[in-house]
C-alpha cells in the first residue's frame, strides 16, 4: 500500500503520493567542506532531490553548519550512536536527522532528539538494519527475519508516536533482496509513514545496480516506496542517482532526461554497436529533455519497433539512416551517423520541430525499401514482435476465449495456425501479475 502521509525534507515532499525522491550520500569526510560541497553538487547535476552527509564527528557539524547554506538541495543528517551529534546537527540547519532509535542510547535520548526536531520541524527518517536489531528481536530474528524487521520498525513507529512525533520517515534495510521486499511490503500494510527504500550494502556498480533494481524495482511497481537510495561501492555518489533514475524511468515513474532504447543485436547486426551505443549513451548524459534515441543496429526490419521514437538511427555497411516519429530523414555515410544524429536532434530542440527535407527523406525512404525487401524472408525477432502486436490488436474481448482455446489447441499439437502461435505469446494485462498495481503515481 502506498503511505498516505507526507513529510518535507527542506522543499521536497516526500510520501502521501509525491513524486519517487531520489537520494544518495555523499563519500567524502563531511568536514572536507570543499570535496564535499563537490560531490553534493554532482548528486544534484545528476538529479539528486536531497543528499545525506555522515555525521560522524563535532568537526563534521561545523562543515554541515556551511554545507546546507551552499547546498543546491536538502541535506539529511546520519547519526549514529551519538544523540548529541543529532542534537547539533538540528542545530547546524540540518533538513532531516536519520538515525536508529535503537542504537542511540535509549528512549530518553531518542526523546531528547525528537524533541529538538519538533521544536525546529525538522524531520527524520528512523530505520532498523537487520545486522542491529534489538536484543529481543534475536529469536524471532532466527525463526522469521522478516516479521523481525518489521516488528522492530513499528516499535520504533510506537515509540516516535508515544513522543508525539509524527514527522518522519521509516527504513528497512536489509542485505536480502527477498528480505527487503517482503519487509516492506508487509510494514507499508501496517503503518502509513513515508517509507525509505534500498538495498544494504548492494555492492559494485554492475551487481549492485542489478539487485536495487529487482528489489526496488519490485517494490515501486507495487507502489511501495517513497524514497530511494541506490548503494553503490563507488566513490562516485551520481553513478547511484544515475541507476536510481533509470529504475524510476523504467517504470514510467518519473522522467528525466533522455531515454535510450537500443536493439539488443543479432548475426544481422551492419555496424560497431557496442562503440555507437556507448558514445550516444554518454553524449545524451548534456540534455535534459525527455526525448526518446533509438538505435538499430540492421535496417531489415525498417524502423519496426522504434517507430515512437523521437529520434533514431540505423544502420548498414556503409550506409546508415536517420529518423525521427518513424519516419526517415535522410541517409549518411555510417561514419557520420552519431554526428549527424545529435545535429539533428539540437537542430529540433532549438526550434521545436523537426524539419524534413523532402528529397533527402524520399532518398532514405527508398534506401530503407531496399534494404527491407532484400531481407524481406527474414524472420526477425522485430517481425515477430510485429506479428504479435497485430494479432493482439486484432483480439477483442469476446476473442480472448477463442485464443484460450487456439492456445490449448496448440499447446496440445492439434493446430499448426501460425496466428494462434503467435497469439500464445501475448500476456494480457488483466493476467499479468501486476495488473492495477503500476505506475499509481505521475
Ligand atoms: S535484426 Fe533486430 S536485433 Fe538484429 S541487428 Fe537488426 S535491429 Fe538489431
């Protein structure tokens, strides 16, 4: 269930149906005021809504003091053990504390905290690690790790509320991307407060990434999580802003910037993909509007799929072509295709269209004819995604029976139908498993 209560980390909303905040922590020594004023400024140019800085030490207060004047967007406190540090940090402007009630040294000092916050509004976000749970939690820990996790959250809720302190955020984090989805899911069942998402200690780049975005991924999908932190073990804080972006773009959550599809290659493939791919991937990092960048690597199948793109490419041996709503623009030698590209793109960024020269467009429309018809007894996976799409669109209804039917006809051998092959492929919305659970938020 999505929470129904908001909070405000300085201007951002998070939770009661705000927009997904991403967030990531700076690895810099928060007294380094100058490398860590740089790295909050690469989390923000990445599109980091709020940042959160270690508070380890007194000195790290005196630079937080500096450091959420200059900061382009809210800065979050993490404190450990240490309640007095928490206290300074509400004193330094701090625009949220994060701690763990349960290793702060009591309910007293946690009062003492909340206190304090309250009495500068300032928010927090509290939150149980499943490597520091409490004492009486080690035996249900063992038995069911899960509803240990969540029991722990909500004492802590209890113990925020018993101190009539309503303004936060909630964590659980786990090492477990099983552990971390079935936790959250269940707490988001029990309490209505904004919930944290992330993995603990996800690892590097590459598996890191991949764990966040099944675990995160799958828990946004359901429309549990408010905010996300992706953890990386890279000095370089923006690569995780960077995968947490891509998880929300993924599921049409938020957009920003441009989105890249790429066709995933095949024996078919005319062009240096891997290098094309890479450099149009780090050169579409500049632009920050929404728009969509194709890139196929063969021309057999036309523009095919990539038909809704803004902008796109293909390509031949020495030839490729460029274009844009599915339509052609115009050829150019496969050298120049990248180049081209981008000029084409700035060139309708700056004046809002895209211009179409007819005679290059015939011409290219001619070449990609060509090409087509050339390879026409090809069975691309495009063509028979195409197939697919047009037998789904043929099906109403009343026909779903008749593909049930067509489908178990040919699952048993009794039809040889290509259509109905084709059909079996298509999972209706109204079976997949997450129907009327996605994309709940704009
Ligand atoms: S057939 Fe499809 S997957 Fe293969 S190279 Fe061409 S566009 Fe890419």
């Amino acid at each position: 269930m999505a929470s129904r209560r908001q909070i405000w980390v300085g201007g951002v909303p998070i939770g009661g149906g705000a927009p997904v905040v991403v967030q990531s922590m700076t690895k810099t020594e928060t007294a380094d005021y100058d490398a860590t004023m740089k790295q909050i400024r690469a989390i923000a140019d990445a599109g980091g809504d709020v940042v959160r800085v270690a508070i380890p030490r007194d000195r790290d207060v005196d630079a937080l003091r500096r450091i959420v004047v200059e900061s382009p967007i809210p800065v979050i406190a993490d404190i450990h053990f240490n309640h007095t540090l928490a206290l300074k940090s509400i004193d330094a402007g701090a625009h949220c504390v994060r701690l763990n009630p349960g290793n702060i040294g009591g309910p007293e000092k946690v009062a003492e905290v909340a206190a304090r916050a309250k009495a500068a509004r300032v928010p927090m976000r509290i939150g149980v690690n499943s490597g520091s749970l409490p004492k009486h939690l080690h035996e249900l820990e063992r038995d069911n790790p899960v509803e240990a996790l969540v029991t722990a959250a909500t004492e802590f809720v209890a113990l925020m509320e018993s101190l009539d302190f309503e303004d936060f955020k909630v964590s659980i984090k786990s090492t477990s991307v099983p552990n971390t989805i079935a936790s959250n899911r269940l707490l988001s069942e029990r309490i209505d407060y904004p919930l944290h998402l992330g993995i603990t200690e996800a690892g590097t780049k590459w598996s890191g990434s991949l764990k966040s975005a099944v675990g995160l991924g799958t828990l946004l999908a359901d429309g549990v999580g408010d905010t996300v932190r992706i953890s990386l073990s890279t000095f370089h804080a923006e690569e995780e802003v960077k995968v947490a972006w891509e998880i929300l773009k993924a599921l049409k959550l938020r957009e920003r910037g441009p989105v890249l599809i790429a066709c995933p290659t095949c024996g078919r493939l005319q062009f240096d993909m891997d290098t094309v791919v890479a450099e149009i991937e780090q050169r579409l990092e500049s632009y920050a509007e929404p728009i969509e960048v194709a890139v196929l690597g063969c021309a057999v199948n036309g523009i095919g799929e990539a038909s809704h793109a803004d902008f796109g490419i293909t390509g031949a041996k020495n030839e490729g072509l460029i274009f844009s709503q599915g339509k052609p623009l115009r050829k150019v030698p496969t050298e120049r295709l990248v180049d081209e590209l981008f000029a084409e793109i700035d060139r309708s960024l700056e004046i809002g269209r895209t211009e179409i020269d007819d005679r290059e467009a015939a011409e290219g429309a001619e070449w990609l004819k060509r090409i087509e018809d050339e390879n026409a007894d090809e069975l691309t996976p495009e063509r028979m995604a195409a197939m697919e799409a047009a037998a789904a669109k043929a099906q109403d209804g009343d026909e779903a029976d008749a593909v049930t039917d067509a489908l178990l006809a040919s699952a048993d051998g009794a039809t040889d139908d290509p259509a109905a092959r084709v059909k079996k492929l298509k999972l209706a919305e109204e079976v997949s498993p997450t129907a009327g659970r996605r994309f709940t938020r704009a």
